[in-house]
C-alpha cells in the first residue's frame, strides 16, 4: 500500500488503526491526541497545539490521501496517517561511509552506537534515517541488520520494487558474512600465539584492521574470495631477554579502565538516576570484574593449534535468549547446537579504533553459520576472550553465562555511554550471489590502519 504522505526527514509517516474495541466513532483530534501523548518518547514540545497544526498543515489523512479535519468522526477499523515527533537524540559521531553505489544497492560503513532501524528511544539517530537524509534517498530499505554496538558493512535497496528478493536472501541467511573481533592479549598465550606477538614486536606483520589484500576494491559485480588471513610461518623472533615479561606487558587492562571511569561519574551521580539500597551515595554500576574463565565444551582454545581459513575453529554451542532478559546464556545440558561460528583467522593488530592509544591486541576473523542474539559477543566471552568494550559481556561471570540465578552487570544506558569506546565488533565483509543478476558480490569495510 503506497502512504498517502511522504517519508519526512528520513522518518516514514506513522499509520494507525481505530481499534475495534473503541466501540463508538472518535473525534480525530481525540484520537491522535491520544496517540501522541502517550508516545514513550515524545518531543517536549509536541503539544495541543503542535496536534492542530498537523490538522491545519494538511498532514493528518486517511488512506485515500483525504485531509481529516480535527472534528471529524472516525469510526473503528479506519486507518489515520500522521507525522510522529521524535524526543530529542543524543547525536552518534562518525558519518555513514559509502562502500558502493548502483541502481539499485547502496552499502556503507555503519559506525557502531547507531541502530539501523528506527526502534523505542532511536528514531533519528538509526542509520536508516540518517542514509535517506545523507543521501537523499527517500526509498532506501536494509535488506538486512547489524546491531547498534556493531560498525561495518550495511546494505540498503534503492527501489521497493527490489527490496522483496534481497531481504529473503537473508532471510534464508545465503550470504556469507564475515566479522572482525577485537579482544586483548591473553596473559598466557599458547605457543603459536606467542609467535605472532613476538613477530608483530619484529615488525614482521600486517597490523591492519578490517583490512583487505593490497590492490582489491569493492566489487559490485563479480566478487573474489577474502583474502586468506596471515598462517603465521616462523617469525623473526624478538631478542628480548624475557620474553614472557615482555608478552606479559602488553596485556591491556580495557576492563578496569572503563569499570573506573563508570565508577567515577557514579560517585556523582546514578547512571540510573537512583541511588543503591544501603549506600551512602556510590552507586552499583554493574560493572564489577569477574573472572573470565572459558566454558570448556570442547577443546580449550590454547590447546587447539592457530586457526586459518584452512584449518578453522568451528564452535557450536545452544544460545538461549528470553524476552526481558539482557543477555542471552548458554544451554549446556541442550542437545542440539543452533549456533555455529567459525574462526578462520587470527591476527595481531594495533587497535587505534577501540582505544584513545594504539594498543597491541588481537583480531579474530568469525564466519557465523546462524544468526543468534549477541552470538559473536556470547562466543568470544565464553573462551574468555570477550571483545573490548562490550559492557554487558566483558564483565559477565560465568553463572550468569549459563543462564544460572545471578546478578547481571549494568550496562550504562545509551545516553551515558562513552563514544570514545566503541565495542571492538566489526562486519567486516558481505559476499553473496546477487538475486537479481546472478553475479557474485562482495562488499568491504575500508582499511583501518593501525
């Protein structure tokens, strides 16, 4: 059904039926009064008055695209057409950054903090909204999703006529998508890891983030393979005299660091507005520092030899997610697994993404084989390697990992995050067979050099 008003602003027009329940015909201006009143979050200034303008405007009407006027009776079961007016956002930093272009796709770069969709209290900082206004596309749809704390590749469709046959593709989850997570160097890593940190202290390594091999583009024709991630060989070993001191070193300390800045701001004031039961003005920020010990299923990751496109990691666990529950846990007593990720690369980079100073981490390259809530998150938490910056599983203990009766940590809410810190997730690569040409496409985050 085509809307009798067009998208404004980025922001699709609301459209609302009178329920059946009303019983008798409602005046319009009582029911889109009603409507917007109670809107969660509502501008301050969307008053009696801003309701009648809409009516004066001509931007309340049926879905013949007649005008209602703000005494006429709408009975139930007829649909009105409006304008929403969202709450003032926070502004997310960073721009959408342009990947490619055709007719009938647009792919950009999505930073992290932005959902893509308009959803609950962001509405004008998704980036659906911000794409439309960024580039003047009214029509533009995602074909698929990435969460609001991950960064990298989105793709949109530029015509409704389109967007059926590339939104099914992932629904039947055909594309292949590959991600990058950054997590810190573990205090004792296993003998291959060790190498690549020593080799990388030699110079001997690409420290390139969400990289590409040299000379290759986004194609939005025939695409090519990834690049196969660095196997390691035999570095040029470092002369340093103590090498486990030296490796020791480099582990950073990500968690404490944003645990004292959360504990900081709450010795002010409460990141919920309420002081904690029994206190005398410190408030709990949930962000406490259990001990991130990996949940052994199968092989523990340090004795496994290094993983490549190869010779991958393939993990399969059962992830449970329950509505109103903040995290979703791992069923250990399930006997089927419905999430499997690969790893297919590691490689040590130097994060200046994640982290005010460059800093010596890790970045795995994960090939999910199903679509979980927080899958990638939940993964790499449970080999106790957790990606930086995520404040909900960085700071998980493992009872509440396995969906046991426990505190869960408190994740500072979106106006209170710090966008200095975003989590280390990135979808770093989209390769599909195009539903309409038939051509193999693979898209790209650019290069983040380290």
């Amino acid at each position: 059904m085509i809307s009798p008003l067009p998208i404004k602003n980025g922001l699709n027009p609301t459209r609302v039926q009178v329920p059946m329940g009303e019983g008798a015909p409602i005046k319009a201006i009582d029911f889109v009064s009603r409507l917007i009143f109670t809107q969660r979050h509502r501008h301050p200034e969307d008053n009696e008055d801003a309701v009648r303008q809409r009516f004066s405007d001509g931007l309340v009407r049926f879905d013949n695209g007649q005008e209602v006027a703000p005494d006429d009776l709408v009975r139930p079961g007829i649909s009105i057409n409006f304008y929403r007016r969202p709450a003032p956002e926070r502004e997310v930093p960073g721009a959408l950054e342009l990947i490619y272009e055709d007719n009938d796709l647009l792919v950009v770069n999505k930073p992290s903090f932005l959902a893509t969709l308009p959803r609950g209290q962001h509405i004008t900082q998704t980036a659906l909204t911000k794409a439309r206004v960024q580039f003047g596309i009214s029509e533009l749809s995602p074909c698929h999703r990435l969460d609001r704390l991950t960064r990298g590749v989105l793709m949109f469709t530029k015509r409704p006529e389109i967007r059926g046959a590339y939104q099914t593709m992932f629904d039947r989850r055909e594309p292949q998508k590959v991600y990058e997570a950054i997590t810190d160097l573990p205090v004792d890593p296993p003998p291959w890891l060790r190498k690549l940190m020593l080799n990388v202290e030699s110079g001997g390594l690409s420290q390139h983030l969400c990289g590409r091999g040299a000379g290759e583009v986004n194609r939005g024709g025939r695409g090519t393979e990834a690049k196969s991630f660095d196997k390691g060989g035999d570095p040029v070993v470092s002369r340093a005299t103590n090498e486990n001191k030296v490796i020791t070193a480099r582990a950073t300390t990500w968690q404490s660091e944003y645990a004292n800045q959360y504990q900081a701001r709450s010795d002010k004031a409460s990141l919920r507005g309420e002081t904690a039961a029994g206190t005398t003005g410190r408030i709990d920020t949930g962000l406490a520092l259990p001990t991130l010990d990996e949940v052994v299923i199968a092989t523990p990751w340090r004795e496994r030899s290094q993983p490549t496109t190869d010779s991958p990691w393939v993990l399969g666990h059962h992830m449970v997610k329950i509505r109103g529950r903040l995290n979703t846990y791992l069923d250990l007593d399930a006997t089927a697994d419905n999430a499997i990720t690969a790893i297919t690369g590691v490689r040590v980079v130097t994060d200046t993404v994640s982290t005010s100073a460059p800093t010596t981490r890790l970045a795995w390259r994960l090939e999910p084989h199903s679509g979980r809530t927080h899958q990638l998150r939940v993964l790499m938490r449970s080999l106790g390697l957790p990606i930086v910056n995520d404040a909900l599983y960085g700071f998980i203990c493992t009872d509440a990992l396995l969906g046991r009766d426990t505190d869960l940590p408190s994740p500072p809410f979106a106006e209170d995050e710090d966008f200095n810190r975003p989590m280390g997730l990135t979808a770093a690569q989209l390769t599909f067979t195009d539903p309409i040409s038939g051509e193999v496409r693979t898209f790209r985050v650019p290069d983040k050099q380290g």
